[in-house]
C-alpha cells in the first residue's frame, strides 16, 4: 500500500549526531563552528573528541578554513572564516 508523498529535504550531516559521529573530526570540527567561533574545550565537548585531538587536527588544518581568533575577552576560540566577506574573519 502506498503511504503518500516522500518529502526530501537538503540537511546538513554534520546535524545529526548519529551520522555525525562517523564523519571525521575536521568535518565535526567544521560543523559545530558553524554557529559561532568556540575554544578547544567546547569543540572537544560538542564533537565527542579530546581536546588534543582538537588541538592536533586544527594545527594540521592548512585550508584557511578555520581560523584562530582572540575575543575581546582576551579568550582564544576558533572560527570559520567568511569566504564570503573576506574582511569578516570568523562569528564571535
């Protein structure tokens, strides 16, 4: 029996944990920073990593991609860089 229409809609992987969790860490890393620059620890906590896994894989990150930022509270956090507007560096 035909149940109706199947309505397919563009998501992102990276939104989903339980398909989240196979991508690999540079993609989960590019994922959570979608909403806003984060310091290692809450990278780590947001992808289920340790922070040195954190730490060593955006320092093998050479895209330019992500980028490092200081926040006027002197915090360092990691963004992703607008590639859109080049003089916005990232979303505190």
């Amino acid at each position: 029996e035909d149940g109706g229409p199947i309505a397919i809609v563009r998501s992102d992987i990276t939104d989903s944990a339980d398909l989240a969790d196979r991508l690999p860490v540079r993609v989960r890393i590019r994922g959570v920073l979608r909403s806003g620059a984060l310091t290692y620890a809450e990278i780590a906590d947001a992808t289920g990593v340790s922070v040195n896994t954190v730490i060593q894989t955006l320092g093998r990150d050479k895209s330019g991609s992500v980028i490092r930022v200081i926040g006027p509270d002197g915090v360092t956090r990691w963004g992703l860089a607008d590639v859109q507007r080049p003089h916005v560096t990232a979303v505190i």
